[in-house]
C-alpha cells in the first residue's frame, strides 16, 4: 500500500477514480460513453462475416448451385470403348518401354 503514501500517486488515483465513478453512473443511467458508442458502430459495420439474406434468396441461391452441379455433370465427356482402347495400349507401351 505504499503506492498511496506518494500524494503524486493518490493525486493520480483520485483522477481515476473520479473518471471510473462517471463511466458507472452513465451505465446505470443507460447512457453510454463516446467511445463505447464508436466502438460498438464500428463494429456493427465491419462485421465481415455475416452476410444479410432472405429466405428466398438463399432458395435460389441453393437452386442455382443444385442446377449448377448437374450441368457440370451432363457436360462431362463420355467415354467411348475406342478411347478406352487407346489408353490402355498407351499403358501398355509405357509399362513395356519402363521394364
């Protein structure tokens, strides 16, 4: 408790205390400080992961990626038995040149 026997240090304290029981009764009173304010706007604001949708246009939005999904599907190359044939000779020929 030497830290209060220095009147610089309770000086210091006192302001601090004053400053303190301000901020208490503005809470109690259900006003807030300035900074708090700023504090609590910017944050508001820069809230970067969340994004505001509606119903609706998350339906659409899963519609779009469902239809989108099965067009990639259908494009997709088919197979034929010949290019199966070519392939597997290419195999062939690797694994013979790699022995």
């Amino acid at each position: 408790m030497r830290y209060f026997d220095s009147p610089k240090n309770r000086a210091f304290w006192e302001r601090e205390m004053v400053t303190l029981r301000r901020k208490r009764e503005e809470r109690q009173s259900g006003k807030y400080p300035e900074r708090e304010k700023v504090q609590e706007k910017t944050k508001k604001e820069n809230n970067f992961n969340r994004i505001r949708v509606t119903y609706e246009e998350l339906l659409k939005m899963e519609a779009d990626a469902i239809s989108a999904e099965k067009g990639e599907r259908r494009k997709a190359p088919v197979r034929t038995k010949e290019a199966e044939k070519v392939r597997e000779k290419e195999k062939t020929a690797e694994r013979s040149l790699g022995q």
